[in-house]
C-alpha cells in the first residue's frame, strides 16, 4: 500500500507536467499536423534504385518531444530511468545533464527539447506515447518544407536560418521547443534546434552504396562523398546524413532529440 | 542490384527489423574492428606521448633515434572565436586552434591515434592524415559521434610534412571551418639544427558577410561552391601573426616555417617579403631541397619547409604574393627581428634628395646633375662594346616594329621600295651617305626627284615628327641602317631631338 503511493506521486507530478505542457497555448506542443503525401529524393543512392520515394501521407509531431514529456515517459517506465537503463540501450551520457533520475533540471528546462536520448529510448518512448519514429524518407519530406511552401529547399529565409543554425555550437541551455518558427506544415524546429533521430537512422545499411558493403559513411569522406549524390550542394542534407551515419543505436548526444510520427489511418 | 548482391542486405535488413522490435541492440553502422595484435618488437617499443603544439609553435625536434609506439590523443571542439576584429565565427577545430595542433613523430613510429570528439559538438568528425598510408588516411577508421573517442593505429612509413584534415561530408565546410592542421614525420636522420621553428597554415573562410562586417558570420555555402572566400588568412584569423603576435628572431638566425594549406580550395604563393628562402623542401617531401627561392607555391592539402637566415634586422611580412589576398583579404603575417644592423647587407635609405627630372629648370643644379649622370651612363655605355651592341640591339628589335608599323607599306619589308616609285632603302647609297640627312627626312618628309643607285625617283614622302618620338625615330633608323646588307652605327634621341628643333 504505501509502496504504491510512491510510485502514484511521481506519476501524478508527471501527468501534471504533461498537462501544463499540452498547455503551451497558442504552440501546442503536444499537437500533431499531417504532412501530404509527396516524394522523397535519397541523397546518396545506388545508380539502379528509383530516384524518388513515394512517401504515404503521415501525421507529426509539430514540436520535438521536451523534457517534459519524457520525463513522463521515465516516470512511468522505470527501466528507461537514468540509473536503471540497460547499458546495452543507451550509453552513459543517456539523460546526462538532469539533475537526476525524475527531474530534468536547469540545464534542460521542462519546455526544452529533449536530448542526450539514444534511439532505443526515442523508440520505446514513441511506442508508450502510441505513436512511432518517422522514417527518413518521411522526415526528409516534411523538413524540405519553407515556411512558405512544401519545398522550400531554395527559399532565401528557411536556408539562412538553417546554415545560422548549423554556424553556431550547441547552446547551454535549449530553447523552447515551440519556440521556433513554423513551417509550410505547422511544423517547428525540424531546422535550427535539434537533430532529431529517424526509425531507419541506420539504413546507410540497405539503401546505401552498393560498392561497399560496409556501409554508407565509407563514402562519406573527402570528394568521394559526392559519388552518386542527389544534389552535391546540398551541404546540410549530407551533414544530416554525416551525423546518422556517425550514430549506434545507443548513443546520444547534446544536441540529439526526436519526435513522433504517426501513420494516417 | 543484381539478387546475389540484394540477398545479404535483405536479410541484414530483416535481421535488423527482428531484432529492433524484440529491442535488441543492432548497434548501427559500426566498423570496429577490435585493437590490432601488434607484433612483438612493436609492442615492446617504448611508449611516449606526442607533444602537441597550438600554431605558431612547433613540439621541439625528436632527439632519439630509435623508434617509439607514439599515442596522440587528439580533442575535436566547436568553438566560437575571433576571425578578424569585430567578427566571430564558429570554428570547427582540432585541439581548439585553427591550424589544429601540430603533431610531430618519427619515420617508423607506430601511432595510436585517437579522436575524441567532444560531447558539445554539434556533428560528427574524422581524421584523414596525408602521412597515412591505408583507407581514407585514417578517416574510414575515425568518424566519430559527439561525445565519442574512436582509435587506430598507423605506422609512419613516409618521412615528409604532410596535412591532416576532417574528411567528413560536406568536406568543404568542415575544412572552411577550419579542420585542418600538420604533421611533421621527420626523417630518421633528423631535420639539420636551426634556431627557430615555427608553423602556419593559410585557409579560405566563406562567410556570410564580406571582408570586416562585424558580427557572428555563418558559412556561406554559395561563395564556398563558387570559390569566392572574403577570408583567406594565416593560422585561422586575420591578424593572427601581427603585432604581439608575430613570429620572432634575432638577426643572424636561421628560421624554419613549417607551412601548409589547408584550403579547402585556393593554392599559396608563398613569399616573405625582404627574404630569400636559403632552402625550400617543396611539397613537404624532405629529400628534394631547393635553394635560394623567392617564393614557393603550396598547394591545397599541401605543404612546404622553407627555411631562411635573417640576415638583418627589420619585419618581415609573410604573405600569399597572390596580393589581393594579402591585402584585402587577410592574408598576411609577420616576422619581427632584432638585433644590429649590417649596413653592407642591407644600407637602410642612404640620401633622399629633390629629383626634378626633366621638369627641372634649365641650368639648375638638378638638370645639372641630371645632365652629369646621363653623360656618365653613356659614356659607360659607349666604352663597354658589350653593353653598346645589347642597346644597338634592343634599338634593332624596337625599330623593326615601327618599320613594319609605317614604313613597310612604301618601301616594302624587305626594303627594296617598288621600281620606278619607291626608292630601295637596302644598300642604298642616298641613304647611307648622310645619316643627318636621314634623320631630317624621317622628320620631314621629302618631296621631289632624289637619285638612288643610280635611278632617280620622283614622288613624295609624308613628314612623320608629329607621328614618332625622338626615341622611335632613333630606333627605326638604327633598325634600317642594320638591315638588308646595310651597316651602320645606332643613332639616339638626342640627335634627332637637335634635328627636330631646326627650322628650315
């Protein structure tokens, strides 16, 4: 009896923070906005495979998921918990800068996007939440959105945002998740806040260049990178390409977050 | 993708979608290999860790002569600094300076290498060393994640000067980012002893900006792609070798510049103006010397050793002689030295005195002089036969352009005139007769009959003052009188001059 109370506190303090989160007005950061069905261009592909991906209509997230929500998350799983968490499925700097287990702290304030989450954890917590990780394909798609049309790739302000962005080192503190303009979609801070992980992260594996078995990031080096590239002047898609390749599984970093992605019914 | 080839990936691909929904860990794209098992001379060499250096400074010479296991332990860290006054710029760095740390080893060492990339860094990393001789110059072997360490050990066969440089994509910007540095293999002879070692780097920075406005610039994509950098500077920032800051020596010294380009795209004319490169080792091989040398090129990705004695005291500023890099563009560093002064090497301005030219007043002192150093200089020339038929020559040369300008049309190229209309000017005794009257008739023009070898012509020629200067006039002459058989001596511009000014 008494033992369940305790673990009823935090789940309440969680559901709290959840709610005041949903509250972020005007953001909604717990919303999520359909992203129509369109094509995606691989970056690096082998000579034979299409150039383009159909890509379904899906739902996402309009913001990354914040340390609220995770800790909501963590709250109601204890096995994905800092001090509890299988080394096998998040390395040690996992939830890093919270102050601990159940409180984020102020270096990772409750409306900042979560990170230092490796994909497992990202995965679990989209299964909790009933939704999934988005694809590459699908992320992809909806981040060439400007903030004024559904391929903004050329546009003047979504690409001097971007390259700001990539100018400048992770910052101490995170802003706001909702903070950032939103896109063509309603989306917000796809570009200029986090990194965020895909469910296929690691397909360098299976759609990457046929040459080397070994995977992607082998061609990634040097001009070499450039061989069979979709667009070689497209600096921020290799970047993003660079840093899944870089990745395992388990690993996080300071400026790695997600979020959610649901299919339409 | 034929089915033999599509088969492995499948099941690599099924394999991965069980284990990801048991949630078992398929770690992602990994190529660790484990650590090699060195064989047992190597594993007993001695252990000794590398001396790292920030530029300009260079770890001091290896003085042993065997070799060693070296470990390098090497921090990638994305920093924010000063690119010129006013301006900041995120600078992507190996060991937090822009060169990256100097690493210096031994031919035949054996080096463990790691790349830790730190945790606050925003992408991954890699490390391709020029001094490597395997996949990616180490780059397959060190792409590491924020907040991760990769490890791999080479063996140092080459001796040279080589760059390293992250190899990751897009390689442009993380080298215009400034990941780029050296590493020196010295040979196992040694390098010869000089008394001031010093190391720079020239790159490119694409900002956002142009050259000086103030603020936090960002990579410029379009200007990296289209090779317009309004930065192209010495050791990451303009001004990082100036002032304070500049490389130091005593006069009598001998300087050694450990120098590399890391681009990532423009090549170096590397020059020190008032020095001589007593040695260059070009492209960073260490076997080639060559001497005496004013200025080097170093290519991108490249390197060269230039050493030099400074003879005499003074600064001396390094540049990129493609000068508008120099001067506009930050490309300029300096090297500040001390010591007596050796008038015989070098005087320092000996007179500074009024020269007037000849703008100077008729009977002056200074048309005097002028007057005085003009009949010395012709003197001179005129008792030296060498000098005397080089400027006969140069007359020659310079008087057949006009010839082929002007006069060719009437008296023809080969100076025969045309029969009955043109007189010959090739063996033609009129000419030859009367070098003044020639002069005036170039000036002048001559209308009426004139006998000509023997046959007489009666047209006219069309005065040329207003069209040559003395000079030409002189030159054509000299070229007419030396041409087709003819021989004569040079005429100058002072005869013509006096010829000119005579009213008839």
């Amino acid at each position: 009896m008494h033992l369940r109370k305790v673990i009823a506190l935090p789940r309440l303090f969680a559901a709290v923070l959840a709610a005041t989160a949903a509250l972020y007005g005007a953001v909604d950061t717990a919303g999520m906005r359909t992203i129509p069905a369109g094509a995606y261009a691989p970056l690096v592909r082998p000579a034979k495979d299409a150039a383009q991906v159909p890509v379904a209509a899906f739902l996402l997230d309009a913001c990354p998921v914040t340390n609220a929500e995770f800790l909501a998350f963590v709250t109601a799983n204890p096995k994905w918990r800092r001090s509890q968490v299988s080394r096998l499925f998040a390395d040690e700097s996992y939830l890093g800068r919270w102050a601990d287990d159940l409180t984020p702290g102020p270096r990772t304030p409750a409306d900042a996007p979560v990170v230092d989450v490796s994909w497992f954890a990202a995965r679990a917590y989209a299964r909790w939440a009933g939704k999934r990780l988005p694809t590459t394909a699908e992320w992809e798609l909806a981040a060439a959105a400007g903030y004024d049309q559904p391929d903004g790739r050329n546009e003047e302000a979504t690409r001097r945002d971007l390259y700001a962005w990539l100018a400048r080192p992770v910052p101490a503190v995170l802003p706001a998740a909702g903070s950032l303009r939103p896109d063509f979609h309603g989306v917000r801070g796809l570009h200029g806040l986090v990194w965020e992980w895909v469910d296929d992260f690691n397909s360098a594996l299976v759609t990457g260049e046929s040459r080397a078995d070994a995977g992607l990031e082998r061609d990634l080096f040097c001009g070499a990178g450039t061989v069979g590239a979709r667009d070689p002047s497209d600096y921020a898609a290799f970047m993003r390409q660079a840093l899944r390749s870089s990745l395992q599984a388990s690993n996080t970093t300071t400026s790695l977050g997600f979020r959610c992605a649901k299919s339409l019914p | 993708m034929n089915p033999t080839r599509l088969l492995p990936l499948l099941v690599r691909a099924a394999g991965f979608a069980v284990l990801a929904s048991l949630g078992l860990a398929n770690e992602g794209p990994s190529d660790v290999k484990g650590l090699v098992v060195l064989p047992p001379d190597v594993v007993n060499l001695p252990v000794e860790q590398a001396i790292l250096t920030a530029p300009p400074h260079v770890p001091p010479p290896i003085t042993r002569t065997y070799s060693a296991r070296v470990v390098v332990n090497l921090e990638v860290r994305e920093v924010v600094g000063r690119l010129a006054d006013g301006v900041e710029y995120t600078f992507w760095t190996y060991g937090g300076s822009v060169p990256g740390s100097f690493i210096r080893i031994r031919e035949g060492d054996v080096v463990e290498f790691h790349l830790n990339n730190h945790p606050s860094s925003k992408l991954p990393h890699n490390i391709d060393l020029h001094a490597v001789n395997g996949s990616g110059g180490g780059a397959t072997s060190s792409f590491t994640a924020p907040g991760h360490s990769s490890q791999f050990t080479f063996q140092a066969l080459n001796p040279g000067l080589f760059v390293y440089h992250c190899a990751t994509a897009p390689v442009p910007m993380h080298i215009g980012n400034g990941m780029y540095g050296l590493i020196l293999v010295e040979p196992k002879g040694g390098l010869p002893k000089v008394d001031r070692e010093y190391y720079v780097m020239q790159g490119e920075f694409y900002t956002t900006g142009k050259y000086g406005e103030e603020g936090m610039q960002s990579f410029d994509m379009a200007k990296a792609i289209d090779e317009r950098p309004p930065y192209i500077v010495f050791n990451g920032a303009v001004g990082s070798l100036v002032g304070d800051k500049a490389m130091t020596a005593q006069a009598g010294e001998h300087v050694r510049i450990y120098f590399g380009v890391g681009g990532p795209n423009l090549t170096s004319s590397l020059h020190v103006i008032g020095e001589i490169f007593d040695k260059v080792y070009p492209e960073g091989g260490l076997s080639l010397v060559n001497h005496n040398v004013q200025t080097t090129l170093v290519p991108s990705g490249g390197a060269a050793v230039v050493e030099f004695q400074v003879n005499v005291p003074g600064t001396y500023v390094l540049v990129d002689h493609s000068l508008t890099r120099a001067f506009n563009k930050g490309a300029l560093g300096m090297l500040k030295a001390t010591g007596p002064e050796n008038r015989v090497i070098y005087s320092g301005k000996e007179i500074d005195a009024v020269y007037l030219g000849s703008q100077a007043d008729a009977g002056s002192a200074a048309a005097r002089r002028e007057a005085e150093l003009k009949a010395k200089i012709a003197a001179e020339i005129k008792s030296n036969p060498a000098i005397a038929s080089l400027t006969k020559e140069a007359q020659i040369e310079k008087g057949k352009q006009v010839y082929m300008g002007l006069c060719f049309a009437c008296h023809q190229p080969d100076g025969n005139g045309l029969p009955k209309i043109f007189p010959p000017l090739a063996k033609s005794d009129f000419l030859l007769a009367d070098r003044d009257r020639a002069i005036r008739i170039v000036l002048k023009g001559l209308v009426g009959p004139v006998t000509v070898n023997g046959v007489t012509f009666d047209s006219a020629m069309p005065p040329q003052e207003a069209a040559l200067t003395d000079q030409q006039v002189a030159d054509v002459l000299t070229y007419v009188f030396n041409t087709w058989g003819n021989k004569g001596e040079a005429f100058n511009a002072d005869q013509v001059k006096a010829l000119r000014n005579q009213t008839h």
